[in-house]
C-alpha cells in the first residue's frame, strides 16, 4: 500500500488517509523558509571566507615567483610600478614575474572583479622596495629604512605585495586585505 490507511469503512476495510491539508503544507513551507533563512548567511560567510584562502593561496604562489626572481637577481627585489595602470613608467610586477609563474590567474584576487583590467591583476606592490635587497636590510638606503620602520614597524611586518583594495570583510585588527611578507608568509594585513 503506498498511502497509510486510517479507520474503516462500512465493510470492515481500512480506508487510505485523506490528502495534505493545506494548514499542514503551510506549516512545513515556514519550517523549510526558516531553515533556509538561518543556512544563508552561514554559508555566505563560508564563500567569503574560502575566496580569502584562494587569495592567501595565489599570494604565496606569488611568493614562490619572486624567490625564484630574486634567487636570479643578485637577492634584489624587483622595480615595480605600485598600482598597475597607474604608474606607466615601471612595469606591473605581474608583467616582472611572468616567466616565473605561469598561470595568470593568481595575479587575481577571487574576490575582485574590477580591478587593472588590463594587467589583469588586483594586487599592488610595495613601491618602497624597488630594487632593495631582499635578505639584507642592511643594506637598504636610509630612506627605505625608516620608512619601513616608521610605516610597517620593520621588515618583519612589512608586505612586499598584496589586495589594492580591502576586498575580504573583515573587523577589528584585520584590515580586509591579504598580503605577502618577506620569507614567503601571508596572511591578513594588519592595520597599521
């Protein structure tokens, strides 16, 4: 029998239960809204957060690329334009690390949609470190020191490269933006 059956007939026979009645298709209609509205956001925030973890993750590809770069390059950093599209006279750091790193889409954020179109990139370099040297701070120029020290607090929480914008929501401490520091390490950017 595929519907359940309730009470007897005249016969003697059971007889099948009625329909759903509406009241009951209603009631199970509000359940199923009500978990959906309490699922929603729980999974939005858990889109928002994995599109921070890519970006993390294209960050530290990028990473990987300027240690090769550097390991070519005497232990210098390269000479990149901050914003790219903006500064035309430098090049993007994307165009400077191609040859090392292949697959244009980590120059991109998932969260951005819009930014340096024509680079297709959405992160910006660290103009203070053009060409300074990547494992001796001593030998940065007295300039770039103190900015550093001054800005960042020094070279430990100083990023090399990172969002252009605050895309990844974030509150107190955080920023909304991922960066690359020096020895490959990313994360959130800390306020400053």
């Amino acid at each position: 029998l595929l519907w359940p059956m309730s009470g007897k007939n005249e016969r003697g026979a059971m007889k099948p239960r009625g329909a759903f009645t509406l009241i009951e298709l209603l009631v199970v209609i509000a359940i199923i809204a009500l978990l959906a509205s309490l699922l929603l956001p729980v999974l939005g925030r858990a889109q928002r957060s994995a599109r921070s973890a890519a970006c993390l993750s294209n960050l530290h590809q990028i990473g990987l690329a300027l240690d090769l770069y550097v390991q070519d390059n005497n232990n210098h950093l390269p000479f990149c334009a901050q914003l790219p599209s903006v500064n035309t006279n430098l090049p993007s750091f994307a165009v400077v690390l191609a040859p090392y790193l292949q697959a244009k889409a980590v120059f991109q954020c998932p969260e951005d949609r819009t930014l340096f179109p024509k680079e297709q990139t959405s992160y910006e370099w660290n103009l203070y470190l053009n060409g300074a040297s990547y494992d001796a701070p001593e030998d940065w120029s007295p300039a770039t020191k103190a900015i550093i020290d001054l800005v960042f607090g020094g070279r430990v929480n100083t990023p090399i490269c990172g969002d252009a914008q605050a895309f990844h929501p974030g509150g107190g401490i955080w920023t909304g933006k991922n960066a690359l520091y020096f020895g490959g390490r990313v994360q959130k950017a800390k306020a400053p």
